[in-house]
C-alpha cells in the first residue's frame, strides 16, 4: 500500500488570509475573533465572530474577468483563494492547459452559501427569476466550490464534495488519503470551506448555543475547557491540502509537511447518549480507536491532541472520551489544544483549518496555545494535568498527532498525522 504525504497548504482564517500569518497568530496565540456590527444590528445574542479579512482581488488574476465578476457570497472566494496557494505552495504547474487525469479533488462545505440563497429567493420574490443570470446554479450548489476549484486546476480524477457537518473537512482529507493510498488517484486537492454568513449562524443563535456574555472583549469570547466558558463564537474560512502518493512526491522533489498514516470515520447512529446535536461516547471512543488501528501505532504514541472542543458542555465529555479511548489519563496523557479558542467554530470549514494547524504544529514542532483557558474547567483538570492544556506556546518535537472533529448528525472523523521520515 502507498504511502501519502502533505505537500502543499493553503488557508484563509479568521486570524490570518494565507499560511505565514496564520502560522505566526496560531504560534503568538493571537485572535481572530471581532466585533461583528451585523451581528448586533440584526439583534443577535453574540456580536463577536470568526470573519476572515481577505485580498478577493487575488481572484482576478486567476478567474476569467467575467467570472470573477459573478463571484457571489463568500464560500466559493474562500475555497478559491485557499486553493490557489496549496496548490502553488506545492509547486505544481498553474499554467498547464490539459487535464490531469491522475489528480482530483474532494472538497466540500457544511452548507451551501446563503449570501448567494438570499439572492435567489429575492429574485423569486421579486417575480425576476429569469433576470437573475446564468451562474447562479454553480454559485448555490453544495459542491460549487470544488466545481471551481476544477475549472482553476483542470482536475481530472475523482472529483467531488462532501458535507457532513463539522467533520466535512477533516472527512475530505480522509477521503482524499484513501483513494491516493488505494492507488485510484495520485495526487488530490482536499479541504473545506463555510461562508461567514449571519443566515449561516442564525440557527444556531436559535439554539442558544453561542456566547453571549463577550460582546465587550470578542478576543476573549471563545473559551475552550475553560470554566468560564459562554458557548460557541461562530466563524467562516477555508483551508486546502495537497496530498501526493510519497513516491509520486519524491520523484518531482516536492517538499513534505507531513505524512498521514491513517484515520477513521463513522456515526454513534444517534443512540445511547447520541442525537442530532451530541455525539454517542461509543461512537467518539470507536472512531478514535479505529484511526489508531488503522495507523498501525500504539496509543502510546500520540504526543498531541488537536481536539474539537468547542467551548461548550461538551469538552469535558470529549476529554473524557479521549482517555477512554486512548487508555491513557493523570499526567500520562498527551497534550491537548483547541484551535477554536482563537478563530471559534468554522462549521464546515472547521476540521480542514485545524487539521493545517495540526500539520504546521508537527512540522514546526510546537504546540499552539489554548488562548483563554487560564481558568481550566474543575472536572477536566480532575482527569488531567493543567500543564496538558497550554495556555503559552511550547517548543516540542513532535512525532506523532491525531485530530478529531464530531458534527451534528452524531458523525466522527479522526486522523493521525506524524512527521515525515
């Protein structure tokens, strides 16, 4: 069986539009997190979010002037955007004409751009809908952003996207592993994208799962294992990653982030202690179980946890699952993060961005802070040390990294990530 292997990254976050600044904010711990006037005028609970700050006009250089123009909303931007630089980070040919036939793309997005949804009901509404122009069909539909990717990159493998919730990117990526690993496609361009959209967040404000008690220090709002928490700070972005079959790699000298060993996926099947909108024990702990099988390592192994974590109820049950899984507790259990502390809750693009931090913490050898989490949540720290959840920076060689996200539906994904040799 091929082994595959990372060899270009591409991001748009809120705390940074392309991977050198995300790389230096995840490393100062800085935030992305703002004030959102919308927010406030629209009578949200929470008037803080996780909006990327992006050059679109990039977009032009790329794009035919007729399409760049019709560029609607903010997903396809984003995915766009994140694209380009994975694919130029990893030296491939943006002026080749013909189809490659041995790379394709899976990339996908929680939900479909409701900036762009607007739209078409006002066009309805407005009774125009045939003045509303031709591209609106490849704008709206959930697999829209890897539709423009293709037109970008001329992929001709397999080619399409998923959405299954918040664990929609790291899915992709596992998806993408498994048909370079079982020689179907050489080369992929994976990775997810969410529109930062008030229609977008809005449920979830119906929910009363976000927080509301930050307003006045939106850096300081999204609060992972810690005490203190308030809920979810809501965001949008994208991230991209080319995965290549190692040899395929070596051959053109690519540079290497990282090697994926292996991952997992399934569904508690909301049963037991899973719903919609939590997952099952089982399911987490199998999930995390099964990636480890399926890696060929020990438990032992894993010198970081990129949790998901979200800064609600749920992170003491998702630590909780950990040591379960893992066998491993007191001060014999990995570190552990949370990116979400400094960009919040991406959705759809959640699992894509953190897996990339996972990568630039294993290639960079450091473990990224969890910004706001001075005050360690009580039953959390009686399973684990404070010092396995950072609050600073640490300089670590690291070998070996599992990422997991949990999404609404009760699904999990978990991959392992460890240094090239």
């Amino acid at each position: 069986m091929r082994r595959v292997v990372i060899t270009g990254l591409g991001v748009v976050a809120p705390n940074g539009n392309n991977v050198p600044t995300f790389l230096d904010s995840i490393k100062k711990g800085k935030s992305g997190i703002r004030f959102n006037p919308d927010s406030e005028k629209h009578n949200f609970g929470s008037h803080v979010a996780g909006i990327p700050v992006i050059d679109e006009t990039i977009l032009e250089n790329y794009f035919p002037k007729s399409t760049y123009k019709g560029l609607k909303g903010t997903s396809i931007k984003y995915a766009a955007l994140s694209g380009i630089e994975a694919f130029l980070d990893a030296g491939l040919d943006m002026e080749r004409k013909e189809t490659d036939w041995r790379m394709g793309c899976i990339y996908g997005q929680a939900s479909s751009d409701l900036l762009v949804a607007k739209d078409i009901i006002n066009g309805v509404n407005k009774l125009s809908p045939r003045r509303m122009g031709s591209r609106y069909v490849s704008l709206y539909m959930t697999s829209g952003p890897c539709a423009f990717l293709t037109q970008l990159f001329a992929f001709g493998n397999h080619v399409s996207a998923n959405s299954s919730a918040c664990t929609t990117g790291s899915d992709s990526i596992l998806s993408a592993y498994q048909l370079i690993k079982s020689g179907s496609a050489d080369r992929m361009l994976t990775g997810s994208c969410e529109a930062a959209s008030l229609f977008s967040w809005a449920p979830f404000e119906g929910m009363r799962i976000t927080n509301t008690r930050s307003n006045e220090h939106p850096e300081k709002a999204s609060r992972p294992m810690s005490a203190s928490a308030g809920g979810i700070v809501l965001g949008g972005g994208a991230a991209a990653m080319v995965l290549e079959d190692l040899e395929t790699a070596q051959k053109r000298g690519a540079k290497i982030y990282a090697e994926i060993l292996g991952g997992a996926s399934n569904s508690g099947g909301q049963r037991g202690s899973g719903t919609m909108t939590f997952p099952n024990h089982e399911g987490v702990q199998k999930c995390i179980s099964q990636a480890i099988h399926n890696a060929n390592i020990s438990s032992k192994d894993v010198d970081l946890i990129c949790g998901h974590l979200t800064a609600t109820e749920g992170d003491k049950v998702e630590v909780s699952n950990w040591m379960s899984a893992l066998e491993r507790s007191g001060n014999d259990f990995p570190f552990i993060n949370s990116l979400k502390s400094m960009i919040g809750h991406c959705l759809g693009a959640a699992g894509s961005i953190e897996c990339l931090a996972a990568v630039l913490q294993l290639h960079h050898n450091f473990i990224h802070p969890n910004i706001n989490c001075e005050d360690l949540h009580s039953e959390i720290e009686a399973m684990i040390p404070r010092n396995k959840v950072p609050t600073t920076k640490i300089d670590k060689n690291l070998n070996v990294i599992m990422k997991a996200n949990f999404g609404f539906g009760d699904v999990n994904c978990c991959l392992v990530f460890k240094k090239f040799s």
